[in-house]
C-alpha cells in the first residue's frame, strides 16, 4: 500500500507542463500549413479564366503550393510527437498514430470513391493522383508516433 501512496504521489508531482516551446512550435507549424493550403485553394490559385490572383509569388509556385503546405502540417505533427509535448506522452501518442493512420486511410478512400468526380472535392481535385502520396504522409506521420508508444 506504501509503494501505491508512493508511486501516486510522484505522478501528481512529476506532471510537465503542457505548453511547451516545441508544442508551440508544432501547433504554428500545423496552422501555417493547413493556412497555406487553404489560402492557395481561395485565394490565390488561378480561376476558371486562367487568371492569377492573390499574392503573387504563391500563384506563381502554383502546385508547389500543396507541397509546402502539407510539408508544414507533417512537419509540425512529427514535431509534435516528441516527450515534451501532450501528443508525444501518454494516451496522446496512441490518439496522435491512429488519428494519423484513419486520416490517412480516409484521404486515400474518399480519393478513389470520388475520382471520377473530384472537380466537387476541394483540394482533391487539383492534386489528382498525388492524394495517395498526402494519404500516405499521414500514415508515415503515424509510424513517427508509433516509434513513441510504449
């Protein structure tokens, strides 16, 4: 019983604090990616007449564009699996590898269910054939979480 009141006592008093620097630096990473996507989507990605719009020089990457923005967002979830942070500890690995797992198996479903008609699906429809490799980066994020579970 005195190893239980032990061991309880030292969980309270060993608790790390949830924002960290690299927590931080992971959530930054993650918004500017999915900002970047989004603002390339809307704003700045050439219309239907073939015009540019928005800030120039992220409608002249054009398609790069995605790259850097799914980049940022795996960069910041690898990131993110580290010690130090919420999602690298605890249940949070085991939430961050499967969420990454099922968003990568639901990007690859939802590409082959609707590729006949992916004009409707925003985002899908400019990346084509290159939605396997975006479902296939979150399932590698997932394995960096899953080289963290214990």
């Amino acid at each position: 019983m005195a190893k239980l009141k032990l061991r309880q006592n030292s969980l309270i008093g060993d608790r790390l604090p949830v924002f960290t620097v690299r927590f931080i630096v992971a959530l930054a990473l993650i918004v500017l990616g999915l900002a970047w996507i989004v603002y390339y989507y809307w704003g700045a990605r050439p219309g239907l007449s073939g015009k540019h719009h928005g800030i120039r020089f992220i409608s002249d990457l054009e398609g790069w564009n995605y790259l850097i923005g799914f980049v940022l967002l795996f960069l910041g979830l690898i990131v993110s699996a580290h010690p130090s942070t919420p999602l690298g500890r605890g249940r949070g690995v085991v939430v961050g590898m499967l969420g990454c797992f099922l968003i990568g198996l639901v990007w690859i479903c939802v590409f082959y269910i609707w590729s006949n008609s992916l004009d409707s699906v925003w985002v899908f429809n400019d990346l084509g054939q290159k939605n396997l490799l975006v479902g296939i980066g979150f399932m590698a994020v997932g394995f960096a979480f899953a080289t963290r579970w214990e």
